[in-house]
C-alpha cells in the first residue's frame, strides 16, 4: 500500500495542473469565440446567432430577460468543434491518464458554465429589477 501511494504521490501535480490548465484554456477559448467570433462578422453563423438572439434580448438598456428564454439562439455547438479538435490532439499527445483527466476537466468545466448560466438567470432578474427598483426612487428623490 504504501508502494503505490510513493509511487502515484508524484504524479498528483501534474493530474492537478492538467486539471486546472484544461480549465483555464477552457473558460479563454470560449471567451476568444465570443469577443472575436460572436461580435465581429468574421464569425458567420456564430456572429449571425449571436447578435440576432443574445443581443435582441440582452442590450445596453436591459441586461436580463424578463423571462429564460430555453434553448433559443444556443451556440453552444460552436463551442464543440475546437473541443474535439483540440480533444482529438491530445489523445495522440498525452499518456492515457493525462487524456483521461483532460476529458474529464473538459466536461466539468464545462457543465459548470452551463450550470450556473442557467441558474443565475432568475437571480439576474431579481437583482436587475430590484436595482431598477432601488433607482427609481433614488431618482424620485
């Protein structure tokens, strides 16, 4: 027992880094397709998608929907391509273990995104008409 703790202890780093890394690359490349893909005409259907949905019902006057819109306007299988690409590359690159904590950070990183965009959708709205609330009155004042 105390064999293989000694001899998976080193390893524990570069799992945790791998981990971490895969996220971050992660949370950037997503960031990267929206500002430059999402915004800029270059991007095609993501662009098209993007302004036609997302900013029709978030704008600078309101930054929440006064509803959850679902699926509509999802470009979500954009973000699919450069996943597998950069999956299908790493399977050949990396030790088998390696690949299996990338795929597995890869899956997290990305439920938790889509987790807490959906959930804090309604808490956006409470804290959005809750602020146009508080300035009305403030404005009234």
């Amino acid at each position: 027992m105390l064999q293989m703790v000694s001899r998976l202890l080193p390893e524990v780093p570069l799992v945790l880094f791998t981990a971490v890394a895969t996220h971050l690359v992660m949370s950037f490349g997503q960031t990267l397709m929206h500002s430059k893909l999402g915004h800029h005409p270059m991007g095609g259907r993501l662009f098209l998608n993007h302004i036609n949905f997302h900013h029709t019902y978030y704008s600078k006057d309101h930054l929440v929907s006064r509803t959850y819109l679902g699926e509509e306007g999802n470009n979500t299988p954009f973000f699919f391509v450069p996943v597998f690409l950069v999956g299908g590359c790493a399977y050949f690159l990396l030790p088998l273990n390696l690949f299996v904590v990338l795929v597995i950070a890869c899956v997290a990183s990305f439920y938790a995104h889509v987790f807490f965009d959906n959930t804090s959708t309604p808490r956006k709205v409470a804290v959005m008409r809750k602020a146009r609330s508080v300035f009305a009155i403030e404005s009234l004042n």
